[in-house]
C-alpha cells in the first residue's frame, strides 16, 4: 500500500523549485546575495527567501554567512556542480522552435583586469569577422572560484593547474617593480632594489613579491603588512595614488608608464612569474561551432600580444 502511494506521489513534489535553484546558482557565482538580486531582477530579501526555500528543501545550509561576505558551505560547494549541470542541461536542450531563431552565442568569464585592459580592446577584431555571434562577458574573482560556471570558457590567473578541464596558456609576461612619481618624492629615492626596504610594499595573491626578490638578488620573506589588493588592476591604482611600490606587468601598466602616472623602478624583471593568463574549459568545444571559433580567436589574438 506504501509503494502504491509512493508511485502516485507526483514528480513536482520532489523535485526543488526553479526559480530557488536560479537564486542558488546565481549567488555562488557572484559570491554576493544583492549582486545576484540584480541579475534575476529581484530584491535581495526576495533572493534571501528563495535560498532559505532551497536550504529547507535539502535540509543542509547551502552557505556560510560572515556579516555582508558570503561563502558555500561544504555540501553547497557539492550541491552547486549538480544544480549548474542541471540547469546547463536545460538551457542547452535544442526546442525546435527557437533554434532557428537564436543567434549563436559564446559565453566567456574573465578576471576584471583582464576583461578591461585586453579583452575589450582587442574585441572589435572577433566582433568583425563574425558579426553573427553573440559574445556574453562575466567578471570572476582570479584564485577564488575554481569551478567552472555555466560560462562555455574562463580566463584563469594562476598557475595553470585546473584538474579536470581543458587548459590552455595564453601567455605570460614579465613582472616588474612600479611607483608614483608623488610616492617617490615622498618616501626618498630607490636606486637599488635594497632601498625597498624603506618603501611600502603592496601585496597581492597574484602577484607575490618573493620571487621577484630572488630574482633582484635580494634574500627576503614575503611580506606580511601593508595594503593588500586580490586584483590587479586595484594594486596598480593603489600604486598609482602613491600608497607605496607594487609589482605589475606590462600589458597593464604601460599606458599609465606613458603618461607618467607611475614608473618602473630598477633594470630587473621576473621573467617567468609563478601566475599566468590560461583559456580553460570543460565542454567539447567542437560540438558548437562558435565556441570554437573563440577559442581559436583567443589563441591567436593572445599569443601575439
């Protein structure tokens, strides 16, 4: 008699709410409930609601919540990779009806740096010889996020181990010294690499300063203090306010060089730093044409900069 009642319980009754999972997934991958609220076109507390359904559904806290700052759980991290493949299943399913108007489209996440200093400007090149494929762009955080979003390819900052997926370098630049004319006066001049030990250093993940000592012949520790930044393009803009000497690369900086914004300290340069641009994706990108033909722009464009 159970089983019977079993067999009659309807599907729906089981299975979690849509719109919870759109609200689930969009928060993971901005890390942010208000940021999420806005892509879905809702009110944070209506997005909140939403994630509180879900956590009722599978009775697990999906995430872990430090004031505004907002994090996946340990079973959220799992939960997420089934949800984004369910719904990536959903949204690829071909409806007869709307393939033919549809037009093709790639879907690419890139750290901000990257997306505001190379992406965009060289787009226009892709954007003219196919005009007939759409080019979605979505911002990632460099070292956070290691899972691949419903995005169809990532650009990745790191050092170019990502298990399970496809990865291919772009390429890498040398990293050299940098600071404001305005912070030069200020803190005294810096002849040799040694004078560093006198100026602030500016610290970020993806750009260690320790490697950059050894190749300066200086044997120091990383450093522990001092104004941090986990993305590129904010450490060049603390640099160029003159809150102290940062590291960067030339593809970055160089406008900035041009102008006298800031200047490049010392002859040195890491030649081969520990972080570097790589293309990384999951899906067979031969299975859609215009995925393909983006990597191949990629690859191309980038490896000639």
């Amino acid at each position: 008699m159970v089983n019977s009642m079993l067999n009659k319980t309807p599907l729906v009754n089981r299975l979690p709410p849509v719109h919870a999972l759109s609200a689930f997934e969009a928060a993971a991958r901005h890390r942010s409930f208000a940021l999420a609220a806005d892509e879905l076109c809702i009110t944070p507390s209506a997005l909140s609601h939403r994630i509180r359904l879900l956590e009722d559904f599978v009775g697990e806290r999906l995430f872990s919540r430090e004031g505004r700052t907002v994090t996946l759980s340990e079973f959220g991290h799992r939960y997420l990779e089934v949800v984004r493949s369910a719904l990536r299943t959903l949204t690829e399913f071909p409806l007869p009806q709307r393939n033919a108007q549809v037009q093709p489209r790639v879907k690419i996440t890139a750290p901000p740096t990257f997306a505001r200093q190379l992406l965009i400007p060289h787009l226009h090149g892709f954007a003219s010889r196919h005009p007939e494929i759409v080019v979605e762009i979505f911002l990632s955080v460099p070292l956070y996020d290691l899972s691949l979003t419903e995005s169809d390819l990532e650009v990745r900052f790191g050092a170019g181990k990502y298990p399970n997926t496809t990865t291919e370098k772009l390429f890498e630049e040398p990293t050299f010294a940098v600071a404001s004319p305005g912070y030069l006066k200020k803190a005294g001049p810096l002849h040799q690499p040694a004078d560093l030990c006198k100026a602030s250093l500016l610290r970020s993940a993806l750009e260690p300063w320790q490697p950059w000592f050894q190749a300066a012949g200086l044997d120091w520790p990383e450093p522990s203090s001092g104004l941090r930044a986990d993305d590129l393009g904010l450490l060049l803009e603390l640099v160029r306010h003159g809150h102290g000497v940062g590291l960067t690369r030339k593809h970055f900086a160089q406008q900035m060089i041009a102008q006298g914004e800031v200047v490049q300290l010392f002859d040195i340069s890491l030649t081969s730093p520990p972080h570097a641009y790589y293309l990384v994706y999951q899906q067979k990108p031969q299975e859609r044409p215009e995925v393909t033909t983006f990597i191949e722009w990629m690859k191309d464009t980038f490896s000639r900069i």
